[in-house]
C-alpha cells in the first residue's frame, strides 16, 4: 500500500471513528457502567493515537493519548465517568477533528496550541473527575456537517457496520455476525477484554464515489435509451423483436433498481449524530433533555441525506430552545424535571417521514396571531381568517419569530423559513401539529430519490411536461357539455364540484403565459394534483402517458422559475420540463391562506336540504347501452391495448399487476344470465372486440378481497353524486334497478352478482 493510500485510509477511518466516539460518549454519560462501550472507545482512541504516531502527527498524538491516559484511570475503576469528563472528552473529539481538517488541506495539524486541552485533562486525572473545566466551545457542529474527505480521496465503505458516516453506504456484504467500526469483529478474551479480529477483507469493498455517480447517471441514459426502443416497438408486430424488447426492458429495470439501492444510505448516519448535538444544546440552553430515536435503519438517497442534514439539525435545536422548557418550569406544571425529545424515521407512501417530537410547551396559537400582527408580515384580515393549521404555519415566514430576544441560536427569524425552503428544494414537504401544553410534532416528507422518478406526462401548448406522479391523486375527463356545466366560477376561481368537493382548477396555458390549442368546445382533461396535501385541478390540453423519466438540473437561466424542478429528455429525443407542484399551487396562491378561505367559502351560505347520496360511475357498454355502478365498487380504471389480451381457456384475461386479470365483457354476461334463467343454453364467453373494431379496451377493476376482475366496457362516460329518485323494477338478471340519468335510461350493475355468475360458470365449463 503507497503513502497516499495509507494517508486516505487514516483520514477516512479516523473520521468514521470521531463521528461514533460522540454518541459513544453520550452514552456512556448516560450509562457510566457500560463497560464494553467504555473499553471500545479506549481502543478507538489507542489506533488512533497509534496511526497518528506512524504518520508523524505529533499533536494529534499527544492529544489522543492523555485521553487515552484518563481513559485507562476509567476502565480500571479508579475514577467515575461524570458529566466532567464527558465534556473535556468530547472536546478531545472536537480539537482531533479540527486537526484532521487542517490535515486534510494542507497536510498538517495546523496553528492550534492543544496544551491548555491536554492539561484539563490531566486535571481530571488527578482530581478523580471532580476539577471542573472550561465552558463549552460553541460546538461547531451544530451548523455544520462533520468534514467530508474530499473527492479524491472521499469514498463509499460496503460494510456491514449499523452504524457509518454521512458519506458512507452501508450495505450487508453477508449474513455473518455484525461487524465493528472498520469492518472488524468484537471477541472476547478471557480476562473479559475485547479483541478485534480483521475481517474488512471478506465484507468490504471501496468505490469511489465520483465512480458511483457516473455509473447512475449512465443507468439513466440507459434508462431513457430503453424508453425510446420501448415506444419504437409500439408500431412492430415482429414476435422474436417484442421478446427481445421484454427482456432488456427487464434487464434494465433490474440494473437501475440495483444501482439505485447503491445510493441507499441508512438516515441513521445523520441521526447518530443528534445525541452529541442535543446533549451539548442542553447544556446551553441550561435545560435536561433525554434523546430517544427509532428509524436509524430507514435508507434514503445519498444526495438527499446530505440535503436534510442541516434542516434536521435546526429543527432539534429550534424544539430545544424554543420547545422544551427549562427544568423549574416543567415541575410547576406537573411534568418530569427531563424533557424527552423523539426522532421517528420510517417509510410511508413512498416517501421517508422523519418526525420530530417534543413533550414540551407546545405553540401558543394566541401569541402566533399577536406576533404576525406586530410584524405586519401579513394583513390583519388575513390573519383574522387563519385556520389553526394555517396560524402554526406562520413559523416559516421568512423574519417570523416568537422569541423575546436574540440569542446565539434563536430570535432573528432565519430559522424556519430556510428549512423549509431547503427541504421543499428537494421535493419534500414539512407539516407541524403542536398541542398547547403537551407537545409538538414536525414532520418532514422527503422523496426516497430524485435520480430517476415515474412521471405523468401531458401535453399544453404544443409541448408536453411531466407531472411527478408522487403528486398525483387521480385524472378526471369532462366531455363538452359536462365541462360547461360543472366548471364554474366563484369568487373569481375556476372551480369543480369533484365528488361533493369543490376542486379550485388552474389552467396550465394560463400559468405558463403560452398559447393554448383548447376551444370551448373540447374536452376538459384535468389532473388532480395534491400541494401541501391541498389538492387542486390542473387543466391541460391532453394526457400522454406515464414514463419512467430521468430528472437533470436546470441551467442557471431558467432555474429560478418557481414552477419549473428540472428536465428530462423523454423516448421520443424531446426535452421535457418537470413542472414544480408545490411552485404552481403557490404562484397561483392555491394554499395560500386567503385563497384558501375564499375557496373554502364557496359553498351557499343557505345549503339546500341535501339527501346523503353515493357517487356512481356512468359507463357505456359494449352494446351502446348506458349503465351505471356503485364508485365504492371501482378499484382502477384502466386501459389495454388490444394485443395485451390473451386466452386462458375459454376466458379472456390480461397481466395486470404482477398477476393475471380475468376480463368480463357486462353486456354479453349479462346477456348470459338472462338466457340461463329462460332456461336457453348459453353462448360460449365473448372475446375482445376485433383489433379493426379497437385497439385498446376499457376496464373498470372491481376487487372483493382477494378476488379481483375486469369489466369491459365500451367507455366511461362521468361520476356522478346525484340522488336517484324515479326507478324501475329491473328486466333482467344481474341488474338491480334501472333509471333516468342525465336524460338517459341507465342500468344500475349487480356487480358482485355478475362477477360471481361470471368467474363460476367458467370453472363449470373448464371442468
């Protein structure tokens, strides 16, 4: 091994160590009886003394090696780990750190005399503990990442180690007993010591990580390369091409889903950092404060854990200072001397929740409304309509502060409102709920990765855009005459009554400023997107497809536009922008508190009496007919292009899902059950309609617990939420009742009935 390889290696281990010495010693200030953590941090501190005297860092060396003097005095019981030697400790950790950084730029310890640091500890030695030292420094970490190697020498450890550095992933190389710091395994000896014995050469293995990312970013390419063959094998019919394009589409999923697991990294490499973080913001806040965290093993883009670092950080800080309160005051109020502080970390909805909890005196809304009045931030009709939510949110205003004075962490109001910008940056959104006297919560929701995301893609103008499908709720079509009476106005917003709900619509031409090929006698296409979990309508000419999409940073021209996150370069060779969601919703103010009031009181101020309804779905059969079924019913709509159809049998059925899709034509089987009930034999199960009829079919999925099919249709024709009052007796089989429905005669579907008649008299043929 050359010198700068020996060099890169004492950097890169040196600061794995560091970064597990701090929740080490936390935790042995917590529990000074932990003798196998007491034993591992003296070792810890012994190789690196011990590398630093190889390497000639004197300093370093001297330093490493008082603490690891007062750390022998421990392990032999001489003296007691106290909240003393715990602080001079940690700040051996600090001064060894900032060496490493001097070290690492120029290749030496740098000016700094240790001297006076090397002597507290050696008071302590003396004293038993009981010589307290000097204050705290400021702890320059709280704003601050740990160093980062820098890029030549920075790299990824594949290692089966719980706990790693931000820069680190950390992936099980085998299912052997879990292994130390640096890829090594604890055994005990008989006097009950530990030793480590090497395993790195089995379980580990380094990547740069300029290597890594060039390798993601060529997955991408191949991405987008699979996208184009994909849409060219749409016009081919040649059966030996169509295989050979399955298989490399599945090829190919299979490698990005497996470069993609590379860049997972375990949050618990930012998370391990907070118990030092909290531990020395309760010692300046003058407060007690017990740590608890779950989640460490919830794995996260590498790029996105960088990103959340410092907002976290804030955010422990701010429920420290802000949150918790001081010891006399949480005994006035009946609470433990000790607040407790809880990070939850965990997956949900394709997203990763990071939940930051208080048991603190939660957020007084009457002195939110006070303060926003006294900074005239917003107007006070404004704030006079503010919601509870929409009054705890007022936090993130850029200059909003509750605090009564400016001290070292809180009071200029610089603290919210950048955390979250920097997380909304990302993709991600933040929510808090606090409950006066008890608690706050802030939850941040954060994408599992921006590299390459699913995507809705829509045309407006001429040139289409991709919606990230993370945001989607679902699609809606209005034929003309529907458009024109569902869309209204009201108060000067595009709204539609989507389901009993009024849904504020935004037109894309409109937000974009660009010419739009829509007449008012087309079709209104309208996705349903969720801001801020708002959800508002966005009209655009068409709706393409869905494509998975390689997202690329927009150049410093445009990338300042609020409703733009990026570019992609779709299967046909155009580029693509990524709409923001989130920009949208607010350039049009959709969730901003005073257009929400003013959509929120669209409804009459005088309600009619209102008869509880269900909402249906109308549909046309394949026969012309118009038909109608409960929307409870309705798991998915979908539709098949005609060559996806295959026969099972006698039955008719698609792959759907991971698994097989019987397909049920209504108007034949119901056609079916009324010749079975006149005793006529029944024809043999209709097939899909010719490909010169159709090429694609619509589907209505219906699932009942684990029974799940398809019913063809011809096409869906609107939902609707209206009560249905003149019926009639049904005419036949499988239907419940029939009646008027926007000026037609409608069959109301016995689907269960239809679906059970259906699937049993295929088993009886089949048997």
């Amino acid at each position: 091994m050359s010198n700068n390889e020996i060099f890169s290696e004492f950097l890169q281990e040196t600061h794995e160590n560091l970064a597990l010495l701090d929740s080490d010693l936390i935790l042995l200030e917590t529990n000074p009886g932990e003798k196998s953590t007491l034993a591992q941090v003296f070792r810890t501190l012994h190789s690196i003394k011990g590398t630093a005297g190889f390497l000639g860092f004197v300093k370093l060396q001297d330093v490493a090696h008082s603490a690891e003097s007062l750390l022998s005095r421990l392990r032999s019981g001489e003296m007691q780990f106290k909240e003393t030697v715990a602080t001079v400790l940690l700040q051996v950790v600090d001064a060894i750190r900032e060496m490493l950084v001097s070290i690492e730029s120029t290749g030496k310890e740098g000016p700094a005399d240790y001297t006076g640091l090397i002597a507290r500890v050696d008071s302590l030695k003396m004293t038993g503990g009981a010589a307290a030292p000097s204050a705290p420094s400021p702890a320059p970490v709280f704003n601050s990442p740990a160093p980062v190697i820098n890029s030549a020498i920075s790299v990824l450890q594949f290692a089966s180690s719980p706990q790693a550095p931000s820069d680190t992933l950390v992936m099980p190389a085998n299912d052997e007993p879990s292994t130390s710091r640096s890829g090594t395994s604890d055994m005990a000896t008989g006097d009950g010591s530990e030793v480590r014995t090497s395993s790195a050469a089995d379980s580990n293995i380094r990547v740069d990580v300029g290597l890594l990312d060039k390798l993601m970013n060529l997955v991408g390419e191949l991405v987008l390369s699979r996208n184009q063959i994909l849409q060219y094998s749409d016009s081919h019919e040649d059966n030996g091409f169509l295989a050979a394009v399955q298989r490399l589409d599945l090829l190919i999923s299979e490698l990005q889903a497996a470069v993609m697991k590379t860049r997972m990294q375990p949050i618990g490499s930012v998370l391990n950092r907070f118990p030092r973080i909290v531990r020395d913001q309760a010692l300046v806040c003058g407060k007690k404060v017990r740590l608890e965290i779950s989640g460490q093993e919830t794995e996260l883009d590498r790029t996105l854990i960088e990103a959340i670092r410092d907002p976290l950080v804030h955010m422990v800080r701010n429920a420290i200072d802000h949150g918790i309160e001081a010891p006399a005051v949480r005994l006035s109020r009946g609470k433990q001397e000790e607040g407790r502080l809880r990070i939850d970390a965990f997956h949900e909805g394709g997203k990763v929740i990071v939940e930051i909890t208080d048991d603190g005196g939660g957020i007084d809304i009457a002195r939110l409304r006070e303060k926003a009045l006294q900074s005239e931030l917003l107007a006070p009709d404004v704030i006079a309509k503010m919601t509870h939510t929409e009054l705890l949110r007022l936090i993130f205003l850029p200059g909003f502060s509750t605090a009564d004075r400016v001290t070292q962490t809180s009071g200029r109001g610089v603290g919210m409102d950048v955390v979250l910008t920097n997380i909304e940056r990302i993709g991600g959104t933040v929510d808090i709920e606090s409950t006066p006297g008890k608690e706050t919560t802030i939850r941040t929701k954060i994408p599992l990765t921006l590299a390459i995301i699913p995507a809705l893609i829509v045309s407006c103008g001429g040139e289409q855009y991709a919606v990230p499908q993370v945001s989607l709720l679902e699609l809606v079509r209005l034929e003309p005459d529907q458009a024109k009476r569902g869309v209204e106005r009201m108060h000067g917003v595009p709204v539609y009554r989507l389901r009993d709900a009024m849904l504020p619509l935004l037109f894309l031409d409109e937000q974009l400023e660009i010419e739009s090929d829509r007449s008012p006698d087309d079709e209104v296409n309208i996705v349903v997107l969720q801001a801020d979990d708002r959800p508002f309508g966005l009209v655009v000419d068409s709706i393409r497809d869905t494509e998975e999409i390689v997202v690329k940073p927009l150049q410093k021209q445009i990338k300042g536009i609020p409703v733009f996150a990026g570019a992609a370069i779709m299967g046909d060779g155009r580029i693509s922008l990524v709409l923001d969601v989130l920009g949208l919703a607010r350039r049009a103010n959709v969730i901003s508190g005073a257009k929400n009031h003013a959509i929120s009181d669209l409804a009459p101020s005088e309600k009619e009496e209102e008869v509880e309804t269900e909402p249906v779905l109308l549909f046309a059969s394949c026969a012309g007919g118009q038909m109608a079924i409960p929307l409870s019913l309705v798991s998915r709509l979908e539709e098949f292009p005609r060559g996806t159809v295959e026969s099972l049998g006698s039955r008719q059925v698609v792959q759907y899902c991971g698994g097989i899709l019987p397909l049920i034509d209504v108007s034949h089987e119901l056609e079916q059950l009324r010749l079975r009930g006149s005793g006529v034999p029944a024809a043999s199960v209709a097939s899909v309609p010719a490909r010169d009829e159709v090429e694609s079919i619509t589907v209505i999925v219906y699932t009942a617990g684990d029974q799940q099919a398809g019913l063809m249709v011809g096409n869906v024709l609107d939902i609707i939420h209206e009560h249905i009052v003149a019926r009639s007796r049904a005419n036949r089989p499988g239907v419940l009742f029939t009646a008027v429905v926007q000026e037609r005669v409608t069959e109301f579907v016995d689907v269960p009935l239809l679906v059970r008649e259906s699937l049993f008299d295929v088993i009886q043929s089949t048997t």
